[in-house]
DNA sequence: TCGGGAGTGTATGCTCCCATACAGATTCGC
DNA sequence: GCGAATCTGTATGGGAGCATACACTCCCGA
C-alpha cells in the first residue's frame, strides 16, 4: 500500500508537518485492513502505536465481567485512536473493534513523540485532541449520573446529532448505522429496555426509526426536554477518505483529528 | 503574598522551567484565598486562567436541574485544575468549590500557553497531565456502567485507596474526609442508600467507619469482590505545601501534577 | 437461494433503589 | 457556649428497569 502518504497527510493533525516531517513518519507507518467485528487492540497490551483510521468504522470499548459491553467511543475515518500513548500511556485499558471492514494506519508512538519533540504546533494539536475528548467524557458522565434512562437517550442523541448529524427533509438525520444494542451499550441500559424507549420518542414523535437509522424530527423540542440547548450541526456528508478520488474529506466539528 | 514563586517552583509541572522562565510565571501570577464552599469558577465562564491549589481543598463537580451535584474530582494541595484552557477550551463546563478555605495560585492561560511553545518538557508534562485525567475519568465511566451501587462504592472505594491511600494499623486509610452525600455525588445516588451500603459494608467486615473517616480492612477482598486486582497504595501522608517550613510536599501517585 | 444468526418487538414478575418522612447526633459559626 | 445547620441512621411505599422468555423479521454469507 502507498496510500498511507496520503493519508497521513490529509489528517487534520499532522496537517502542519513539513514535507520531510511527513516523510520521516510516512516511512515508519504500516498500514493494515481488518475484517468486521475483530479487535484493533486489547487492555493490559502495550500502546506502542497511535492509530489513524482511513476506512470503515471502530468501536473502543470495555467489557463487564457478565459479558456486556461498554462503548467509550466510536472512530470515523480520518480520525485518530489510541492516542494517549503519546501522553505517556504504558497499556492500553480498552478494547478497539471494528465494527465495518477497515482499513488502519499504524503510526509507532515514539515516531510521533519525537516529531511532537520539535513540532509546537503537532504537539498543541495531541493536546486539544486528548483534551476535547476529555471534555466530552466528562460531558458524559455528567449526563449519566442521577438519570433515568430516558433522560440519558435523549442526552445520547443530542451528542449523536452533534457529531453525526446531517441535514434532512424530516429533521437531523444521524449518520451512522446503530443497532439497539449500540445504543444501550453506550448509555448502560438494556437492548429491551431500549426498544421500548426508542417506541416512546417514536410515539411521542421526537424521532423516526427506520431499522439502524434515526432521524430526530425536532432538535429543539428534543433538546429542551432535557434543558440544554440544541446543538449546531455541522454536516459533514462525505465521510470516507477515497484516496482513488482524491477528495479532501469534509472536516467536521471535531476537526477531523 | 510573596509566596507565589513558591508554590509554583515547587509544583511538579513546572519543575523543569529554567529560573527565567519561572519569573516570568510569577510575574503574571496572582494569588487569591476563598473561604470554605466558595465557588471558584463557574460553568460558561471564560477559561483564561489555570489554577494551582496551594492549600485547602477543592471540588470540580456539576448539578442536575433538581440541584442533585455530580462530583468530578476532588483536588488537593499542590495539583493543578481548570488546565483544559491549555488545551484549547474556551468556556469551563463544571463548577469548581472549594471544600475547605483555600489558597489558589491563577497563572493566566496565555502565558502558561508561551511558556508551553518553547519548552517542550513542560508541553509533554500538561499533555500527561490531561492524558492522566482522561485515562481517569475513562475507567470511572466504565465502573458506572451496567453497575449496582454496590459495586460502584466498591470501585470507588478502590480508586480512593489508591488515589488517597495511606496505610494503617487496620489497612488502608482514606487520608480525605468525606461524608456520606459527598460519596453519593460521585457514584450517583442518593444519600440514603449511600448510608444504606456502608453500614452493609461495616456489616460485612471491609470496612471501617468513624464519622467522615474509612479505612478499608481488608483491600485485596475488596478488590477481589470486584474483580480487580488491588491497587498500590502510594502512601503520601504530608500533602500541604506550607511555605514557612520549606518542605517538598512527598510526591504522590500522580506526581502531584 | 436458503439457512442461520443478528436485530426487533412484546410480556411478566421481581428487585433494587428512589422519594419521602422523621429523629437523634455532631459540628460550625457567631 | 448556644443555636442552627449539617450529618447520620432508619423505615416504608412505589416505580423504574432488569432478567427471562419467546416470536417474528431482516440480512448476510455459504
């Protein structure tokens, strides 16, 4: 694969890297594809690599000791995972899974370190990136504690519609497919106690379901329910990176790190 | 207060800041003292400063729109808060209080920013520090998840041995008093069932209470009730910075960042 | 194309935990 | 030192949500 250039190169963070600066890293880079619902990584493994991901899509996750499990976070393409290596991490503490065939740049972690060693402006970009994801755990957390599940789903799909949303006839549609067990994995609830939710909002015609895909067909409504006021939506379309097509993705609310 | 320069030569963060740059710290530096349950700051305020807690202690927390309070984090003498402005964050999003009355150094975020672009040793040091708080509140979202409020104690009472662990003639010594409601506003539950389960706990021998004070008799049953293996415990006793005696405060665990 | 696995919809008893209420104990501020 | 506020202990009804069970649909892969 000589693609990995490219997609280095066109990932938001290492945006500023001289030309030489790119090469060095492009050099230690390996690329590699995995099949759907196979693990990237594993806890207690040592985090020597951050990870760029150019297709498909990965879950970070833990499990609880009676097999259920915890979504942290999901990656898009473009964006980078397991970065906390670069803030001194010795092991991992979480699983990454894909949940589509994807395809992952492995960049080695003292690589970059060295680079972020000489690089101001690569090394305030790791920090707004673990930090912007620091904020949105804490945002989480905060929506988790002392609520009732129905509270936390429409918490969820306010963050849903914040980092996945797109502009449709009916509403903001979110972009991403998501099964019931997706979500009760992420808000730590059950798949039965989340259909009957998802009938609730339904019914009460805050969002429409179609199978794996929702659209919220009243953002303000939605987000007044729960006292926060409703979120831009940024509408990034064009998600894949296509180095055939050589598009430059949509940047997204997030940057795209 | 002349002190300033102290508290701030003697943080582990600024450690490796060469004298001139210290003084140009100091010089921006302002110092302030907030009697007990004083906001500090505020949620939507403008994140211009870092804060270094000289003595006292502080919660960083939020509130649920019945007034229930989320605790995010205590802090204690000598570790750094508000740091997300380093990384970018234009608006706090918690409440930061204090619990006892406190001394508080503000370093304004602009040059603490400067300082950063030049000494990469300091920049690697604030990204660890914000990497380690992530890595943090990670693990408490995933011990919430899925969890009774059995076992969210349980993991708390972990993550309290080992974040203010100090050993005893009995076990493990909780170094911070905290009282019931303060413990029920970080698992999220109410004060009631707070005193429920720790009278089941005292019941079944793990622990021990005197009134604001728990030791934990017996870690590794804990732990293993839990799954968990046990933590290390640090065992940093003395942790106010008092200028007048010139003593390092004994660096904890998380190198009192 | 067909079979199996994953995803969805629905019902039911039961358990955990919340809301409420109240009383005694302790500590803090004046 | 005294009153007030906070902290702790306990009881009780009711409700949210879990475990379990089962039928049906949809999709994917062989």
């Amino acid at each position: 694969m000589q693609d990995q250039l490219w997609y280095i190169k066109h990932c938001r963070l290492f945006e500023r890297l001289s030309p030489d600066e790119l090469r060095r890293l492009e050099q230690r880079a390996r690329i590699r594809k995995f099949p759907k619902n196979t693990p990237i990584y594993f806890p207690n493994e040592a985090a020597e690599s951050v990870f760029l991901l150019a297709e498909g899509r990965v879950k970070l996750c833990s499990y609880t000791p009676d097999g259920k499990q915890a979504i942290l976070a999901f990656i898009e393409p473009g964006e980078v995972f397991g970065e906390l290596t670069l803030a001194g991490e010795a092991q991992r503490d979480e699983h990454a899974e894909t949940m589509q065939p994807s395809t992952v740049v492995l960049l080695p972690g003292e690589v970059v370190s060295e680079l972020m060693h000489h690089s101001p402006a690569l090394s305030l970009g790791v920090t707004k990136l673990i930090g912007l994801r620091r904020k949105r755990v804490e945002r989480r957390l905060k929506t988790l504690l002392f609520r009732s599940n129905r509270e936390r789903l429409l918490h969820l799909f306010l963050d849903l519609a914040e980092q996945y949303g797109e502009t449709h006839p009916d509403g903001v549609r979110i972009r991403v497919r998501l099964s019931h067990l997706d979500l009760a994995s992420v808000i730590g609830t059950t798949r039965e106690t989340m259909t009957l939710l998802l009938g609730e909002l339904r019914t009460s015609g805050l969002i429409g379901v179609e199978r794996h895909r929702f659209v919220i067909l009243n953002l303000a409504r939605l987000a007044a329910a729960v006292g926060m006021p409703p979120p831009r939506i940024a509408d990034g379309t064009a998600t894949t990176i296509d180095p055939t097509q050589k598009t430059v993705p949509v940047p997204r609310k997030d940057w795209s790190f």
